[in-house]
C-alpha cells in the first residue's frame, strides 16, 4: 500500500506489513536470511584467523624460544620500600615488541613474557623470576640497579618435580586463579595504602608479611607456588581509563567500537529503522532537538577519590598481568587449607570500596563433582597453564595491572617481616670465627651447572656456599 506525500514521491509499506502480518517463525527466518550469514562469517573468520595464528605461533618462532629460570636472594638487612621493585617492573616495560599483522599471522611472532614467582618447598621461600633467555640480561639489570647487593642465580625449574596429568596414585593438587573484580581501569589498593601515622613517624605494614605468612605454614611433603604472569603492553588500554573517567564525570562517551560491535549494532539498527518507518517518527521531522543532559554532575567526595585513583593508574606503566597460585602434595600430606583459604584471604587486603579487588576467578576443587571428571580435567588444564606460565587460561582473560599495582603483590619483605625460611643472600661475606656454630637452610632448589668455557661474572670467593642450592 504506497502511501504519497506533498513533496511528489510515495513510499510502498506494503513488505513491512506483510512482514509484521506473518507469524514470528517467519520473521525470523527473514531476519536471518538478511543479515544471519553475515554474522555467522565473521565468527567463522574470526575463529579461524586465531587457531592459524596459534598454529604459526606454534610452529614459528616461539617454538625455539628457550625459558630460564632465575633465583634472586637479597641482604636480610638491605631496606628498599616496594618501590624500588615498580622501578623493575618499569624497566621490563622496554621488552614491548611491536608486532604486525604480517609478524603475527605470518611469521608467528608473539610478545615474550615474564613471571615472577613466590615459591613455598616444604616451608622453604624463595623469590623467583622466569624469562626468555634473550631477556635475561635486561632482569639482571633491572633488579642490581635497585638491589646491588642481591644474588641471582640461575636454577632447575621445580615445576617438573610434579606429575602432569590427574589423578595420580602419589600427588594431588589445587589451583586458584584470580580476577579483577572491576574493570581493570579501577586500581586495587597498594602500598601507599598500608602507611599509618601511628606517631610522628609513618608506619608500613607490609602487605608481603600476610602473604609469606601462608607460605612459611607448609609441613614436609607440602608445596605452595604463586606466579604473577606478565606481558608488555601499548598504552591502547589506557583509553578505557579515560573513558571511565568521563563516564564517572557525568559526561558522554563516544566509543569507537570494532568490527564485532559494528556488527552487532546491525539487527538493532534495522530494527529502529522498522519502527520509525511504521510509526513515521523520523527524527528531527518538527525541528525540534531533544532537551540533552548536562555534561556534568555534581561529584561526591568518594567519586571525587575514585576519579583520581583511576588518573592515578592509567598515569603509570601497564602490563598485561594474570595471578594464580598452586597447592600440590603427596597424598598423605594432602591439606589445602591449611595456606590456601589464607593466600585468598590475604589477597582481599588489596581490595578497596568502590575500586578494585583481586577476587578467585576459578578454582580447580570442585566438592560437588562426585564423578571427579570435571575436577581433574580442570587441575590437568590448570596444571599445564602454570607449568607453561600461560598469561590466559580457562574462560578467564588478562587484565591490566600498573607497575605500583605489580609492586605491591610482589616485592622483597621489609627486614622486619619475620619469614624463618626466606632465603636472602649474606649481607657481608667473609671468613667467621672458630668454632662459631654455623646452621645453613638447604634449599630444595637445584642451581643449573655452568659451562666450563664460560666465565663466572663474580669470583669464587663471591658465590653463595654450595649447600644453599643442594
């Protein structure tokens, strides 16, 4: 039926009527037969140009990378604030490599990572940090220029001395891993946060003291390991900072979506334009422009606060970061909660009202599976994630943590944080009296040989006693 105007031309609703006339089955399929099989191809593109870039990433270049595996010990009296380790964690940020399309789809270059580790053997703590062979010289830097007194060594990685597969007759284990509460543009609470002016002087409760807390509560046969999994990244994630901050100012947001928004706005465009044509309410036919909000409101004092924490972190360096820890023993020794319902709790001191929290995105101990199939395909994937340092795992993605973040999770305890077990390299090395008792901790861990051609950086005189690496 053609409806005419004044201005000379008709418009024919008569495909809209019948459309609206015809069951919802058909409209459907209508709605389908029009825009469906584009949506359908870009998925099918989509998933396809990632399994080829993880096949050439495969077969690529990431194949011959070779992983090294550093023990770093620090002065038991050396007293450096966390934020010496967020000047580390800054250094590391010169390891971004910018990847083409080319490079990644075609080359199968991939961006290098980093973890730093905190590792319970038996009560035994050790701070470690695992990288490309090709970056080891950039760790090294990084942390003497904070602690130029520390001890790196290089070492076997302990994640071998477990089974990989479960069930298993001997071991078992228990994974956690954690998200962002939020969006990764709201901060989490960090060190600044744990100073109190209890006198003239402040007071730093190190956050470090909670967590190694847990670690150093392990008996014989019992292992605790945490990784903190960073990759460099652009400064492209700090558009979503700033948009939240307009967003919390009242104002409005223009967001430049990507393809798989753009084709998701298709089918409510269309619709829109349906219902403008039946209605005949096209916009601005009276002239007239909608009354628009202000582009402010006024702000309370805890926004206020929120608005700047989030200025705060997206002034600071990014990484893209994934936190888990690990709980593996033999059988008979088997109680993970005796450390691991204390780690999450100790990781809910970095949680702040109306900003962030470092939450458990998904555990591998699932008390309601009665078959146990699902658990043990969930420790045998998780196990490989931690074996393989992975920065993504299960259905749970990355997430952006500044370096002040970074610091605050992992860094060398204060002095005055009591740790019995913690390894830290001698402050002064020399020969001791006679007939002083001496008592060494043996570390589970094994310091890799060094090849007879090359040199050691340091004299024999320098290196830490044999009987600290077994």
């Amino acid at each position: 039926m053609p409806i005419s105007n004044p201005f000379g031309f008709s418009v024919d609703l008569s495909f809209w009527q019948t459309f609206f006339d015809a069951p919802l089955t058909y409209q459907a399929e209508a709605v389908f037969a029009i825009i469906g099989w584009v949506i359908l191809a870009y998925v099918f593109f989509k998933a396809g140009a990632e399994l080829w870039a993880q096949y050439r990433e495969q077969t690529g270049q990431v194949k011959n990378w070779q992983w090294v595996l550093l023990a770093v010990d620090v002065p038991a009296m050396f007293i450096q604030t966390p934020k010496a380790v967020e000047q580390i964690f800054a250094h590391l940020s010169g390891a971004l490599a910018h990847i083409t399309v080319a490079d990644k789809f075609w080359h199968g270059k991939k961006q290098k990572w980093f973890s730093f580790e905190i590792i319970s053997i038996e009560g035994y703590i050790q701070f470690l940090v695992r990288a490309e062979v090709e970056y080891r010289d950039l760790i090294e830097a990084a942390i003497y220029a904070q602690y130029t007194e520390a001890e790196i060594t290089e070492v076997e990685d302990y994640i071998d001395n477990i089974p990989n597969y479960f069930p298993n007759p001997d071991y078992d284990v228990m994974g956690v891993e954690f998200k962002l509460a939020e969006k990764s543009a709201y901060p989490i609470r960090t060190y600044p946060s744990f100073e109190y002016n209890l006198s003239k002087d402040a007071v730093f409760s190190d956050p470090m003291a909670a967590i190694l807390e847990n670690f150093s509560r392990l008996a014989h046969g019992e292992n605790l390991w945490m990784q903190i999994v960073i990759e460099p990244v652009s400064n492209e994630w700090k558009k979503e900072g700033i948009d939240l901050v307009k967003e919390l100012m009242g104002q409005e947001v223009h967001k430049k979506g990507g393809i798989q928004e753009f084709m998701l706005s298709i089918p409510q465009a269309i619709l829109k334009d349906m219902m403008n044509v039946i209605q005949w309410s096209f916009e601005g036919e009276d002239g007239h422009k909608k009354e628009e909000k202000p582009a402010w409101v006024e702000l309370s004092p805890g926004r206020k606060k929120t608005i700047e924490a989030v200025e705060d972190k997206i002034g600071k360096i990014g990484f893209k970061s994934k936190v888990r820890a690990l709980y593996t023993a033999r059988k008979e020794n088997y109680h993970p909660n005796r450390c691991v319902e204390g780690l999450i709790g100790a990781m809910n001191q970095f949680h702040e009202m109306n900003r962030n929290a470092l939450v458990p995105a998904a555990v591998t101990h699932l008390h309601y599976d009665r078959t146990h199939k699902k658990t043990n395909r969930l420790k045998n994937s998780f196990t490989q994630a931690f074996k393989k340092r992975k920065v993504k795992w299960h259905k749970t993605g990355a997430y952006i943590l500044n370096i002040e973040e970074l610091a605050t999770i992992w860094h060398f305890p204060l002095p005055f944080v009591k740790t019995p077990l913690l390894q830290k390299a001698g402050y002064k090395r020399g020969e001791p009296p006679s007939g002083l008792p001496v008592e060494f901790s043996e570390s589970p861990l094994k310091r890799k040989p060094v090849s007879p051609s090359a040199e050691p950086a340091v004299s024999p005189e320098e290196l830490p006693p044999e009987e600290l690496y077994g």
